[in-house]
C-alpha cells in the first residue's frame, strides 16, 4: 500500500481524503472494506520515512497535503520496475498498472510484460523441474501445484494486458 500512495503523490500532491477515494475506486467492492483510518496511518509511515512531506492546505477545511519527496521519488522508481513473483499479489499488481497509468509514470502493458517474461521463465524451470521427478514422487506433487499457480497467473496477465491495450488505444482514438 505504501507503494501505491508514493505513486498517487507522484501524479499530484494530495490529502488522504483524495488518496483513499482513489483506492476505494480502484479496488472497487475490494476496497469497501478498506479502513478510513489506514491511508492516514500509511501517510504518517511514509513521512517518518522521509518519503513524503506535508503542508496545510490554505482555507476550509484545514488539512494536511502530502507531496513526494526525493526519497519517495527514489522509492517509487525502484517498485515500479520490481517483478515480485512468486509472492505476486494480485491486489498490489492491479493497483499498479492502475496508479502507473493514472500518474503517467509507466506504460501499463510494458509492466505487465515484464511480468510475463518473469513468471513465463519460471514455468519453463518448474516444468523442466517436473519432468526430472519419478512418476508418484511428493515432490512433483508440490511442483505440479506451482505449475499451476503460474498458469493462472499468466492467464490474467494476458487478460490486464488485454484490458490495458484496450485502455491505451481508447485514449489514442479520443
């Protein structure tokens, strides 16, 4: 989650208020459940961080605006480049693509494709793996389950590099 609000600060500085509202739409049913209180919570721990920094906002109401600093900026160029398989998190991915391209800060279909290359690499090694374990053995059990977690995962790659393709050529033609 931190992550993702250093990115959001990185289209516009904002108050939690904007950030949550954003994440609640991302997210969509996913994020109703999201406590108000967390992004607040994040935005304290990036700033004791050193990776955002806050002024008050001029007039009513009174809140604090949290902008990226260098660090965060530093921070941010690092995650979005980071293909985190195996623990991939499908959430943490989604939000991603979403905040790259509301930010302007990567090409969606590129992070994907990175993700692609990475898990596509993995497959072949479990599947080569595979094909070394005696028939019945435990272990090829085990692999086999890996297997089939990357083949899902590749499945809804392609699906958000559909859904972003679609995305980028829908800007293009409006």
């Amino acid at each position: 989650m931190q992550d993702v609000v250093l990115a959001m600060l990185a289209k516009e500085p904002s108050h939690g208020y904007h950030l949550r509202a954003w994440l609640r739409r991302a997210l969509g049913p996913l994020g109703e459940s999201m406590n108000a209180g967390q992004i607040y919570v994040t935005l304290a721990r990036l700033e004791r961080a050193g990776l955002v920094v806050h002024e008050r906002s001029e007039g009513p109401p009174d809140r604090k605006v949290y902008a990226l600093a260098p660090a965060g900026q530093q921070r941010l160029a690092a995650w979005l480049t980071e293909v985190n398989w195996p623990k991939l998190d499908l959430a943490e991915l989604h939000l991603k693509l979403a905040v790259a391209q509301a930010a302007g800060l990567a090409d969606p279909v590129d992070l994907v494709a990175a993700y692609r290359r990475e898990l596509l690499g993995r497959l072949r090694q479990v599947q080569r793996t595979l094909l070394e374990e005696p028939d019945g053995s435990v272990a090829g059990l085990l692999l086999e389950g890996v297997a089939l977690r990357l083949q899902a995962d590749l499945r809804w790659l392609r699906a958000c590099e559909q859904f972003w393709s679609r995305v980028e050529n829908e800007a293009e033609d409006g």
